[in-house]
C-alpha cells in the first residue's frame, strides 16, 4: 500500500493506493473530524455492473444511497447533475453529508461538482476505477459539459480523500489502459527523464502489466501532479503545464467528434506535437523517433487521425483556454522534466502542424 499526501492552499488530503484500498474507506469514513450525516455514491452503469457489490462487501457502509449514472461523457451532462441533485434532495443529505465518487474520471467530474455546489459545498471522496482517474481524482477540477464545451461548467474542490484500490482496475478495456497510460507519459516528461526512461525502459505492453508496475507509476504520477498543485492550486500559473499535449489534443477531440478518439489517445498525439515543436524552437534534445516505436509497440496511434484539417484544428486551438487575444500557447519542454509555456503565431504553428502531418503520412 502507498500513500500520497496532497497539500493544496484550501485543503490536504492523502491518496491511499493498492490491491485493497477500499478497506479503509470506512475507518476514513467513520475517523472524520466532523461527522457525517449521510453518503451518497455516484457510480455509473459500467462501475456498477463490475464493482458494486464489490464495494457494499469491502465498505460494509449502511444506509447509504446509491445513484448509478450512464457510462462515460454521458454522466457529464446538465440532465445528469440535476437529476443527481434531486436524489440528493429527496434522500434528505445536509450539510454533514458525504458524497462518494466511484468510477473514472467522468464520474469523478460529476460527482465532485454535485459536492461542490449541493447547498453550496459539501465533502466528497474519490474512488477512483480507470487509470485515467489517477490524474483526475486528484487536484480539485471538477466540472460538466456545456454542449457548447467540454468542461465548461466547473468548481475548483478538493476530497478529502482519494482511495484507489488498484483491483477495480483489472476490469478496464485496454484501450481505457491505453487511454490512462498516456498521462503517465505525459506526468512522467514534464516532470523528469528517470521517471520517464523507467517508463520506457520498463514497460513494452499494456496488456501484461504487473501490480508493481501500476501502483509504481500511479504513484509516481500523483506525485508529480501533486507537487505542482501544491504550488498552483488554481492554474494561475504552473498548473497550466499539466496541459502538456492538450492543446492539440482538445482540437483533435473537438474535431473528431466526441468520444471518437479516447482522451489518451488524442493527447499522444499532442505530445508528439508538442516535442517536435520543441526540438525545433526550443532545441529539445530528445530522439522523437524512438518514442514513436515505443508508442506503437504500446498500441497508439501516432498521426492526426484521417479527415482533420489543419486550418480547422488551428481555429479550435486559437479558442483553448491558455488562448490569450487569439494567440496560441502551448506547453513545451527545454528538456524533459523542464517544461515552458510559449506562445506561438498562428502562420508558424500552421507550418510545422503542416510538417507533422506530412511526416506521419
Ligand atoms: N478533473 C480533472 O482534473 C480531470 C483530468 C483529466 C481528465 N478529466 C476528465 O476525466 C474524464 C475521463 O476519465 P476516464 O477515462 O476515467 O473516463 P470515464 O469515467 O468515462 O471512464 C471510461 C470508461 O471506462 C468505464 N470504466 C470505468 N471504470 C471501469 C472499470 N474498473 N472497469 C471497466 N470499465 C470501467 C466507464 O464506464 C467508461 O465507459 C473526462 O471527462 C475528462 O474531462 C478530468
Ligand atoms: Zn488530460
């Protein structure tokens, strides 16, 4: 078992991560300083079909309320989080009351902007069940979709906890594997190369994966975005490097259509992106080529996908929120482990998206 600890300006929290961490959750439950009135766990359809019974065995909770939600995006939608703050009404939780996130990162989004907002703030904890989620249930983002933009309508708020027990996780598709491992790619290059050649060196498939190996760069990833929440809690300035690969990455997903293209995937290709720009405007030494192998060895796609236009995916990055007055920024590394937020022009960024594109024809 590991344990992280989170400080942010508003709260600190620890993450308990292992083969068996939901054991804690009710001794965490019942040791708050402040007792709880109620629970509330939001789930969705999928984590409930695996996980549910699961959870109610290791919790051993009772009366607690359960709201299973749709899988996916679907769970992030105006419809969805009113419904959620009806049940909540009608099963009468206060201000003492305790919401529980089980599920991705989806449901860790919803559910965490229900506690934030639900009589004007209540706790939450996250249990988290995808990879993915090791990025999400921690550092306080917590938001829905506007059908205008993904993650528009949002809070900043903190759990109280995060308890990840890495058993769920041996339920997840591996394209959701593959989907969550590219922001511990990303965690691992904007924070340092021992980390990252470990990854490299150590890991050449994702559907053999050993417990060590996931609880090693779990907890190594949380580490990192840990360490830079504490200094940024609110994106004023740091935070914003944790958007390594995101800027083409939102365009991507944008473009594609929702849900066409995983999160993961799409931030690969970002990265690659964004370390080709790299190389060339900032001199990064670092050898592309053999990324790219590693990449597709690991079953990802390395080029924009088909029927994208540059000029299209360039507009969609202009409308980013590191955008400012209509220039691009976009986070880039000097070394690995040393990234840079730089603003580019729209008529140079559209040069080397053209290269890029050539180039992985
Ligand atoms: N708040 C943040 O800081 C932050 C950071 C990154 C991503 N996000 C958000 O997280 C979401 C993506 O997270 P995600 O990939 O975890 O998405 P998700 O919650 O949609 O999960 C992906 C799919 O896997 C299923 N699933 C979940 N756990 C499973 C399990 N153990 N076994 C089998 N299937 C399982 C889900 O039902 C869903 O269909 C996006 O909405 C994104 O905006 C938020
Ligand atoms: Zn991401």
């Amino acid at each position: 078992m590991e344990q992280v600890n989170i400080h942010t300006s508003t709260k600190s929290y620890p993450v308990h991560l292992g083969k068996g961490a939901i054991q804690q959750l009710t001794e965490i439950i019942h040791g708050a300083e402040d007792s709880y009135t109620s629970i509330m766990v939001i789930t969705d359809e999928t984590v409930a079909t695996y996980h549910l019974e699961a959870f109610h065995e290791h919790t051993a909770l009772e009366q607690i309320v359960v709201k299973i939600v749709p899988s996916g995006e679907k769970a992030k939608t105006f419809e969805v989080y009113q419904d959620c703050l009806t049940s909540a009404l009608e099963n009468k939780l206060d201000r003492k009351s305790l919401i529980i996130s089980f599920g991705g990162g989806a449901v860790g989004d919803l559910a965490g902007f229900v506690a934030a907002t639900y009589m004007r703030g209540i706790r939450f904890i996250q249990v988290p069940t995808t990879i993915l989620a090791h990025d999400s249930a921690v550092g306080g983002k917590v938001a829905v979709n506007h059908p205008l933009g993904k993650n528009m309508i949002g809070a900043f708020h903190q759990p109280e906890a995060v308890v990840y027990d890495l058993n769920f996780l041996q339920t997840l598709p591996e394209h959701e594997v593959r989907s969550g491992f590219a922001e511990v790619i990303k965690h691992a290059l904007i924070s340092d190369d021992v980390f990252y050649n470990w990854l490299k060196n150590d890991i050449h498939s994702l559907d053999n994966l050993n417990d060590s190996q996931i609880l090693e760069f779990l907890t190594k990833g949380i580490q990192v975005k840990g360490a830079i929440i504490a200094e940024d809690e609110r994106e004023t300035g740091i935070r914003a490097f944790l958007n390594f690969g995101h800027t083409l990455d939102h365009a991507i997903e944008a473009e594609a259509g929702y849900g066409k293209v995983t999160h993961g995937e799409a931030i690969i290709i970002g990265m690659l992106f964004a370390l080709q720009l790299s190389i060339e405007l900032l001199g990064l030494d670092f050898n592309l080529q053999a990324f790219k192998i590693w990449l597709k060895n690991l079953g990802y796609e390395t080029s924009i996908p088909a029927g994208l236009f540059n000029v299209q995916l360039i507009e969609r990055m202009k409308q980013d929120k590191k955008a400012v007055n209509n220039t691009i920024r976009f986070v880039l590394l000097e070394k690995i482990g040393v990234p840079a937020l730089i603003e580019i022009e729209e008529k140079v960024l559209l040069m080397h998206l053209k290269e890029f594109v050539e180039e992985g024809e």
